[in-house]
C-alpha cells in the first residue's frame, strides 16, 4: 500500500482528444443530408448530423438518465413539469486556455481518493488521448458481451418498401413535420400524386404513417389530379396519446411480433441520453420509448444493447445512413424492454499511449490489478468539473439549506465554462433576477436555465419548487454525490487504519443482508468481501472505530447520521453498500511500440464490419502504448483501475497542470 506519487503525461491527455473520426468529404455530407433531411428548427440537431468530438467536457453524469429523461422540442418557457435531458450547449465557446480554467478544479485528494493497494513503481502514460483509444463493450444479463457485428435486418413480410425514405421531398417531410407537431396553423397538408399508380399511393400513404406517428392519410380528387392528404386523426390529444411509451401507435404492428425492437449500439464520443434524444429526433418520437441497461461514457467508443418500442428494424437500420459516429445493427424483436441495472458490467479495452514504465513495471502493476485489484472509488467525473463541486450542492439539499443550493448552482465560478453561462451568472450576481439572467442563456437546457426558469415561475420565496423544475435524475446526481464523497473519504480512512485484510466489525453481504465479521470469523473472509456503506436510513455502519468517522464527518457537516430521512420524499436517502475492493475478470495485457501518434492500435466493431485488417505491430518503435482488456461489475469506475496501474492522479486539474509543465 502506498501514498500517491506525481507523475507527469502528456499533452493532451485524459481530457482533449484529435477529432480523429474522420469526417467525410463535403459530397458525402450533402448526400447524407438529402437522404436524411433532418428539420433545422429541432435542437442540437444539425450538430449531431456529423457527430465530431467536442473539445470541452461538461460535467459527467449530469445527463438524465432514466426512461423518464425527455428532450421535448417546444420551448421551455412553454412547458410546465415536463423532465428534460438537459443539453450540455451551455458549456461551450472560446478564450482562456483550458489550463487555465482547471486550475480551481477538482483534485483526487479533494474527494477522498488518496490510496492505493499495490506497491509497484508508478509509470506515465497518455489515457484516452483519443477517445478510440477507449473501448467499452455492455456485459448483458446473460454473461456476454455486446458486440456490432451484423447490419442485417430481420426478413419481415410486413415492412414497407424501402421507397419510403425517398418518396417525400425535403419541402414535404417538413410540412408534414409541422403538422405533426401542431407548429403551424394549418390542418391537413395535401401530397400531389405526380406518377398516378396504386403502388405509388400505397409508398406515400406508408411514409407519412410511419415517418410521422400520430397523422392518418386519405386520398382526394382535386381537379383531376390525385393528392395524398395527411392530418390529425383526433387532434392534439392524440398527437400526445401516441408519442407516449404506453400507448404508442397501435395500427401497422404485426401482433406476431415482438413489441420492442432490440438492437446494438454502437456510438463514438457520444454519452447514452445525448445518442438516445438524437435517434428519437431522426425517428420523430419521444425519447422514453428507448430503454437501455446503463449509460455509457461520452469521451470513448462504447457498444451497448437498446429496446424500442414499435419501431422497426427497417426505419432503424435506416439511420446508418444518416449518422456519423453512430451505427446500429444486431436487430431482433423481443416481447420485453430493457430495464436499468440488468446488465453484469462492462468490458473495457484500453490504450495507454508513450508509456514511460519498464515492461518489468508493466508485468508488475497488471499481475496487481489481476491478483489483488484497485480500491473501488468513486471516480472524478462523479463530482463536476468546475470549482464548485456537485457534492457541495448535494449536501446544501440535504441540509435543506435551499438558498445555498440556489447560490451554490448560479453563482459565478471559476473553471471549465464560458461565454453566456459566465454572463447568465455574472446578470444573477448583479441583479438576483431570474428572467434578466435567463436571457443570457440562449440555450436553455442545462441545469442553471430550468432552474432559473423555476424561479421566474415560482419566486424566489419558493426555491424548493423551481429546483423541482430540473429533471428528477439531475437532482438527485447531487445528492448521489455527496454520498460518494463520504464513501470516499471513509474507504481511504479504513484502508489507512486496517490496511488490506478484513478486520473483526467490518461488513459483508450474504444475500443482500449486511452481516458483521466477528473476530473468530476473520479468517472466513478476505478483502473482497468487505464492504461500506454509502449514508443512509436504511444501512448499518462497521462495528469499529470506521463508524465513528461516519458521524464525524456528517456531523461536521450539520448532518444527523440517526436521522437521513428529508421532508421531502425525494431526497431521503436509504443508502446502499459498495464493496471496496474490486477485482477485475478477464485481464489481459500487451505492450506495443509504434510511431504514429494518430494509428489506431486495435480494430473496433466497424473496423471488423468494414474488413479492415488488424493493425501490425513492429518490433521496435519511437513509442510505446500498453493496450489493455478488463470486465468491471457495474458502477465501477475503469479510470480507477487505470489509476491503480499508473500511480497517477486521473483528475482533469492534476493532468492539465502536468501536461502544461510538459509543453513549457
């Protein structure tokens, strides 16, 4: 066991990456967009077109991320209760270096993540200096891993003919679009039929159907001429009734099939909810008729399974056409959704670019990470990347200090952000008024827009209710979050006082019954065993000195440890238990050299679909990168086993600094 050492990285390390994707000639861009046609006046939409990598991250983990997160397209100052994915568009734009805007982040010590287990010698390398140099594939409930390795659709007597995607003009799906959404005030939009046949008549009728849930179609005679009219079978209510998860369209669904359409996800530098609002807008649905089993990193290439309900594979499939850094394949109907939490974890491949360490240093920190494991922190991106952290608004809730958490969410702050967010927060400072503020903000879906939206709707007197306005799964990310900081700081304290072996009054789980290890059991049990548990009303805390270090903390922090039920219901927690150390399955490991920075040193799905042969390796090169492959349980964090391997600190502050140092 040993403390934490500096290493130096590179630049560009962790944090920034190449958009390396490779992005088409401007042919291929027009010709995606005829095919495609996507509206100009839904939002986010024409960035997510040709899906090139950001270079400014947002806070992790603030996207909703349950089935309820909705990205609705009417404006929100139209809108009541609705929960929104909220848009990462409010951290963006240029000036300061982002050197300089880390410098009043987060270190790993300022959230309780100071040790490690193993006692080898740490070594530098570059993590995720491309984000294909990040490989996360979802282990499903049956024990195998996710892969996109067939593009067919199933054979389905059913689905309409392919013309569907082209019989329409651009003009056309537009109108059409507008109708469906009630965004103009006419009530029917009538097609001229040019080639009068029956089976063109049949395609159009299909599309409109199928392409824009919620319209029914008829045909008239018009002066001789034949057009297709398209309308809203029961007005604006049933618009609602259908894009709804419980009562989607029920006309044009075979009842021998399945009603959710299952297929596999692949997408680059794209988190879950953001990939999953992009398909609903293509598709024009709701986002809650897609389920998953868990969300995924943004800043990687990750391959998961998804659900949607009554949706074929044809129109999916048809998507590939249309997306950059997206491609969906493996479809199959399935009587059952997804549901959050089924899957058995994650399986990670990962590059570690221009490594410094001996291959002696190598085989010595992947046997430790094999044998014995890492401590199983939280990781950095659980608490935001700026200098206030979402632990600090977390505790304010549940403390019900609601004048803080408002101040601790709009107050100005140094760190990774800029452009309007810094102006709407420099308005509040200045004014306290919620409607001058929230006109800096010209988008407003992040956090600080919906709750400034609240206050302007409800006052400033009744805080409680304008928070209520940000999604669900946002609000409760903060509360989440202290809770991790604790575990944090108390797995730290335990691991310094009782080291890596199971001590009388530690707990582990039989069942999911938290049992005490007594001293004559000691030897029963190892270190994996042990667990901690997060604060809450419903856990129990080690029999040892580790428990008073629980209330001290929380004490110091004007919380009750005997009492975390909150008046309101939402933000009573019951807590949970986490083990602290984990060991990762199926670990393998090889050092490569190379002499291309941009080569990529491993084939992903596409690269395999595409027949591109693996990458050669020589046996001498200017660098060296150690590729390796790892399984996690959920909820653990892949940065942290890496962290174990590197003895480095993963925070963006820490790699920031150091990779400034390395280019002066």
């Amino acid at each position: 066991m040993t403390e934490m050492t500096g290493v130096s990285l590179k630049r560009r390390a962790l944090v920034v990456e190449d958009n390396d994707s490779g992005v088409p000639a401007e042919e291929t861009k027009k010709q995606k967009f005829s095919e495609c046609n996507p509206t100009k006046d839904q939002d986010g939409l024409q960035n997510d077109f040709l899906s090139i990598s950001e270079d400014m991250p947002g806070p992790p983990d603030t996207v909703s991320a349950g089935k309820g997160g909705e990205n609705s397209e009417a404006q929100l100052e139209d809108e009541e209760e609705e929960e929104d994915g909220l848009s990462e568009e409010c951290e963006e734009e240029e000036s300061e270096s982002f050197a300089d805007m880390m410098k009043h982040g987060l270190t790993e010590a300022d959230v309780g993540i100071t040790k490690f287990v193993s006692s080898h010698q740490g070594f530098s390398g570059i993590l995720k200096e491309r984000y294909s140099d990040f490989v996360v594939h979802e282990i499903g409930k049956d024990g195998r891993i996710s892969h996109l390795n067939d593009l067919s659709i199933p054979v389905d007597e059913e689905d309409p003919s392919e013309d569907i995607f082209t019989v329409l003009t651009a003009e056309e799906k537009q109108q059409l679009e507008e109708l469906q959404l009630f965004k103009n005030k006419e009530t029917s939009v009538a097609i001229e039929v040019i080639e009068d046949t029956k089976e063109k008549r049949t395609i159009i009728h299909q599309a409109i159907k199928s392409l824009f849930p919620g319209l029914e179609t008829k045909t008239e005679d018009r002066e001789g001429k034949k057009y297709i009219v398209a309308y809203h079978a029961a007005g604006k209510k049933a618009l609602a009734k259908v894009r709804t998860a419980a009562d989607p369209r029920k006309h044009s669904w075979p009842k021998s099939r399945g009603s959710y359409c299952h297929f596999v996800l692949y997408k680059e530098n794209k988190d879950t909810m953001d990939a999953i609002n992009v398909l609903s807008r293509y598709l024009r649905v709701k986002p809650n008729i897609f389920s998953y089993m868990g969300t995924k990193d943004k800043r990687a290439i990750t391959v998961q399974e998804i659900a949607v309900l009554k949706i074929t594979a044809q129109r999916l499939a048809h998507l590939n056409k249309c997306l950059m850094n997206f491609k969906l394949g493996n479809f199959s109907y399935q009587k059952k959704p997804l549901k959050l939490g089924e899957l058995q974890g994650n399986h990670f491949t990962v590059v570690l670019r221009n490594i410094t360490g001996t291959d002696d240093q190598v085989q010595q920190a992947m046997n430790s990470l094999k044998e014995i494991g890492f401590i199983n922190y939280y990781g950095m991106q659980r608490f935001g990347t700026t200098a206030v952290p979402t632990y600090q608004v977390g505790r304010a809730i549940l403390q019900n200090s609601w004048t803080e958490v408002m101040d601790l969410i709009l107050k100005p702050r140094s760190g990774a952000e800029k452009g309007y967010l810094v102006k709407c927060r420099e308005e509040w400072a200045k004014t306290k008024d919620p409607t001058a503020a929230l006109r800096k903000l010209p988008v407003k879906r992040c956090v600080e827009g919906q709750l400034l939206r609240g206050l302007s709707k409800y006052g400033m007197k009744n805080i409680v209710s304008a928070f209520g306005l940000i999604p669900r799964n946002n609000r409760l990310m903060y509360i989440h979050s202290y809770q991790s900081y604790v575990w944090n700081n108390m797995v730290s304290k335990r691991i310094e006082d009782y080291g890596l072996k199971p001590a009388p009054g530690d707990l582990v789980l039989k069942g999911a019954t938290p049992t005490y290890i007594e001293e004559e059991d000691v030897n029963n049990y190892s270190i994996h065993d042990v667990v901690m548990p997060l604060p809450g009303f419903d856990v129990i805390y080690p029999k040892h000195k580790i428990q008073e270090a629980y209330r001290e903390m929380l004490t110091a922090d004007n919380l009750d440890i005997d009492n975390m039920r909150h008046k309101i219901r939402d933000y009573s927690l019951s807590g949970a238990y986490r083990k602290i150390i984990i060991r990762p399955q199926n670990v393998s490991w090889e050092v490569v050299a190379y002499d291309d920075p941009k080569i990529p040193l491993f084939n992903t799905d596409v690269d395999n679909l595409e027949g591109k042969p693996p990458p050669v390796f020589a046996s001498e090169g200017k660098y060296r990168a150690l590729k390796m492959d790892f399984s996690l349980p959920p909820s653990t964090y892949a940065t942290m086993a890496i962290r174990e391997v590197l003895k480095m600190d993963t925070s963006i502050k820490n790699q920031t600094q150091l990779n400034t140092t390395w280019l002066r």
